[in-house]
C-alpha cells in the first residue's frame, strides 16, 4: 500500500490542445479520463473514439472512469482500445463480477466505482475480481467540487477488507484532491489520487504531481510504520 500514484484527471485539461496537455503530465501514473453520457450524471464529455485517439497519443498509461449508463454492454469496448485499467459504476451495473471478470479477459485491469453514498460492505465479496476500488470523494458528473470528509471512514472499511483479504487491491479516490485533502485520503487507507484542478490548475502540472506524490507518500509510509 506504500505507493503513492497520482492519475491526474483530463476533465479539468484544455479539451482543444489534448495532446499538448497530455504532455504536460507525463510523469503522472496514469491519465484518468472521466466518460460520462449525461444519463448515469449529469454531464456529457467524450466517447470511445476520442478515447482512443486519446490512448495513441497518451505519453502514459490510460485509467478510464466510465459514468455511464449500461456499461456492461459499453465498457468491454474501452478494454478492447488497449487501456490500461476501466472501471465502472457499481451503481449502473447488473452483472458487476461478469463485466469486471470481461475487462480482464480483454487485458484492462478492472476497476469499480461506488458514489459517495453507496456502502462498500454490500460488495467486499468482490474483491477477488477486482484490480482498483474507486471510493468516490464528491459526487461524481462535475470537477471542481469540495473533498467529502464523510467518505473517510468508507476508505478505511475498503482498505481494512483489502488488507484482510491478503488480495493487491488498489484503492482509488476521486474528487476534491489537494495538498491538503491527499494526507486526510492515504491516513484512510487510499493509494492512488485522482486530482484535477490541483494538477491542471498550477502553473506547473508536473511539479504539482510531484507535490502530491510526495505528500501522499510520506502519509502512506506514516501510516505502515
């Protein structure tokens, strides 16, 4: 649990200049593209075909967090453009252990989302199909929005199950990530730190990952001593 990865969030990026912007966070881990369809949140962004155009030109690995309606039929698709890890909304699945043993198959690590209301508890049995649990720190469809306190205590459940369970599970927050909030995140028990306006916003992207990295690191080995 003692790595530290920030995936910075292209939603808070210039959408005319993608690949430039891309470039400017290429010591992130990962790139997380946020795909919602104005169905499952209230907000329409890209698709498919701008993902992978996206993949072709990403100078790291791709982390998409599908918002989306019926991903069990559209999320396979997003694995099949060679990404390297999809998750998707618990919430919007009907067959959650199909789709995510699917995304495997196709080569995508998978990955699970739950908003900020939704109890972990009800899909801890999960975890053995699963790469990355996505506990959501503000209510997914917008950026911008203010770091939840109240999903701290769902973050240690997540990490105490993970650590039980003996599985490398990933756990993955989005919403609200600052220098402030990443330290309050990883005490929890997150290891991996979606961050969009703290990345996109500084006047320089890629010293601001580097700040993350580091504070969220040292919280993490803090918290293993």
């Amino acid at each position: 649990m003692t790595q530290c990865c920030i995936n910075p969030s292209i939603l808070s990026a210039d959408f005319v200049n993608l690949e430039a912007e891309l470039q400017r966070i290429s010591n992130a881990d990962a790139v997380h593209v946020d795909v919602m369809d104005n169905h499952f949140v209230p907000n329409l962004t890209i698709g498919l075909p701008v993902v992978q155009r996206i993949q072709a030109v990403s100078p790291v690995p791709l982390d998409a967090h599908l918002m989306i309606a019926d991903p069990d039929r559209w999320a396979p698709g997003f694995a099949d453009a060679g990404l390297a890890s999809v998750t998707f909304h618990a919430e919007a699945s009907i067959a959650p252990i199909k789709l995510a043993r699917e995304l495997r198959s196709r080569g995508s690590k998978a990955g699970m989302a739950l908003r900020p209301a939704t109890p972990v508890e009800p899909y801890l049995d999960m975890l053995p199909e699963l790469d990355m649990l996505l506990i959501m720190t503000v209510e997914p469809g917008f950026g911008g929005q203010a770091f939840l306190d109240i999903t701290l205590p769902k973050i240690r459940r997540a990490r105490a199950a993970v650590e039980g369970s003996g599985l490398e599970v990933a756990i993955q927050v989005d919403g609200g990530i600052t220098e402030e909030t990443i330290a309050r995140a990883a005490q929890a028990g997150a290891n991996i730190f979606v961050a969009g306006s703290a990345v996109y916003g500084a006047d320089d992207p890629s010293a601001a990952i580097d700040l993350l990295r580091a504070k969220g690191s040292r919280t993490l080995r803090a918290a293993t001593e």
